[in-house]
C-alpha cells in the first residue's frame, strides 16, 4: 500500500492538482496494490497544512472523480484517507483558530461544543458518502500522528466531561460512531480501514490494543493500519519492552480483520520480514518517494535497496514530486541534495 503522505501539492481551496494527480498515478502504475491519498480533510477548519487535498464539499468531487477512475484503471485499489487536523491546524489556515476536544493553550485551540463533536462525525461520515460517489473502492480514517481523532482518544489532550471524554470507551467513542455511520451510509462492500499509531501525543499502546480488539472483535472496518514509525523497535513504555511494537500487534488475533503497519519498512528484506511476521500487506512511505515503482523492483529482486540519501532534485522530479513537494521534503534533514 502507498501510504497517505503529507505532499502540500493540490490547491489552496482543497482541490485536486495536476501535481497531486500525477504523483498518485505513477505509484498506481507502478505496481501498488492500494493508492491511498494523502491525508484530505473532511471539514474546512480541518486543514492541517497548505495545499491539502480536500473532501469536504462537493466541489471537491470532479477531481476525486477522475483521480480515482484513474486509479483504478492501472489495477490498484483507491483510498481516500479521511482526516481532521483538530489543534494540529495551523492557525492561518482555518477560520476562526483551530479546534480540538478541549481547550490547548500552546496552540491557541478552543474545545468543540457537542453539538460541534456531533458535526465533526457527521463530516466524516459524509466525506466517506462522497468518496463512494466519486468511485473509491473505500476510505481510510485517520486516528493517528495527533490529529483530532487522536487527540479525542489521548487522556492528555482530552479531558471532556461529557460522553466523549473520561474513560477510554467515552474517548474512543468518536471513532465508532464514525465507522457505524461510514458503514450504514456506504454499505458492506466499502472498504473502511482505520489508522492508529500507539505512541506520542499522549497514546497508550495497551490502550490502542484495547481499541484494535474490540474493532476486530466487532468485525467493525476491513483493515487496521497500525503506524509505528518504526517497525522494529521496541515500545517507549518501559513496562512493554523486551519485544518489538510489530510483535505487540502480529500477536493479536485479527479474524476477519486485515492488518497493515508503517514505520521503517524500506527494502525488500524489510518487506518480507513483516510479511513474514503476520502483517497482511505493507504500508511503504519514504521508499515510495524514492521509487514510483517501489513494489515492482521489490518482487524482482529480493535484495532490493532503495537509492541512498540524499537524492537530488531532478530525481525526485522524474519520479513524480513537484516542486511544492520536493520543497517539503527538504523539512527531512539529509533527503535532498
């Protein structure tokens, strides 16, 4: 799987770029087997950076429309990700500051109204509805990194008094209402995937466990996209270690449930060793950067290594960054020239 990759290459009002259509294409056309976008916002006080891909209004829907027919065209699975930055917007991009569960004084963000919370689910249950319209074979939602769902499910960020704050079923409860909805509004052949990662921005790994068994449990999404910024490392918290984080979620029992992880997962060895491990397809990031036809080179050749850092410019630009892009990337120390 592509993985949803922060670009800042589409338009100022959401919509989709020549730039962003053609970096999303050539992986297509490069042999992944699901293309996810990039994460897009599923309400407009939602951005999390400039040039995001949007999915919030319906002028949004020409440009999706196309992206995923085209998509889908070079035999790949179309995805939308469906994101909500919360109090990770920046401040010049929303109207009227950004939001998130409660209020947070550093980035200067007001707690939503339940009313508000309600509109929040309602966004991404009708962003999933478009998405269908325009012909993606489904959506993924995002609950990872810090953005606001995460930050309804971290007891650091959330200290709400009302059904969605205090334990850990009232922070979760967001999510699964949004999966519900996403589910009766889309209908049983919808791919719904969620995306979670177990650290930072006040995560607990036994906590995302907790979530992870009860969607499996519930048969509630096709697949769980665990990112773990790094596959093969042990947990932070003390208490977990003396294993990696991929083996604290290959040794839960997924059932009907497809299990996908991120994090550090570069060369065709890699590849294998998380295959290997139970993971049921691959997330790659930073590797599909490098290699539009990253999947094709890895089943040619086992020992495949992607091209070593820096790369230049004119290399990223052949395989398919602009130059809004290629800029971005220039915020990973060592990657460009």
């Amino acid at each position: 799987m592509l993985a949803p990759m922060t670009n800042t290459q589409s338009h100022e009002d959401g919509t989709l770029s020549e730039e962003e259509f053609q970096w999303l294409t050539m992986r297509a056309k490069g042999g992944f087997g699901m293309t996810m976008t990039c994460a897009s916002h599923v309400q407009a006080n939602g951005q999390g950076f400039p040039g995001q891909l949007g999915i919030f209004d319906d002028s949004h829907i020409p440009g999706h429309t196309r992206l995923a027919k085209a998509i889908l065209d070079e035999g790949s699975l179309a995805v939308v990700q469906l994101h909500h930055a919360g109090i990770r917007s920046p401040q010049e991009l929303v109207e009227g500051g950004p939001v998130g569960p409660s209020i947070h004084e550093k980035s200067n963000s007001r707690a939503l109204s339940l009313e508000e919370v309600h509109k929040l689910r309602d966004g991404f249950i009708q962003a999933g509805a478009r998405a269908k319209k325009c012909g993606y074979n489904g959506v993924e939602i995002h609950g990872a990194h810090g953005y606001i769902l995460c930050q309804f499910l971290s007891s650091k960020y959330n200290v709400r008094k009302d059904p969605y704050g205090g334990s850990l079923e009232n922070r979760s409860r967001l999510i699964f209402e949004i999966i519900s909805g996403l589910r009766e509004v889309c209908g049983p052949q919808f791919l719904i995937g969620l995306r979670l990662s177990p650290e930072r921005f006040g995560m607990r790994l036994e906590e995302i466990k907790t979530v992870c068994k009860r969607i499996i449990e519930e048969n509630l999404v096709d697949f769980l996209d665990i990112s773990l910024w790094d596959c093969f490392k042990e947990p932070e918290e003390t208490e977990h270690q003396g294993r990696s984080l991929l083996e604290h979620f290959t040794a839960l029992d997924y059932k009907n449930v497809r299990l996908t992880v991120a994090g550090n997962i570069r060369t065709a060895a890699d590849c294998l060793d998380v295959l290997e491990a139970g993971v049921d397809f691959v997330t790659i990031g930073r590797a599909a950067i490098l290699h539009h036809n990253f999947p094709e080179l890895v089943r040619a050749d086992k020992d495949f290594q992607p091209a070593a850092l820096p790369v230049s410019e004119t290399y990223l630009r052949k395989e398919g960054l602009s130059e809004r892009f290629v800029n971005y990337m220039r915020r990973w120390p060592g990657f460009v020239k």
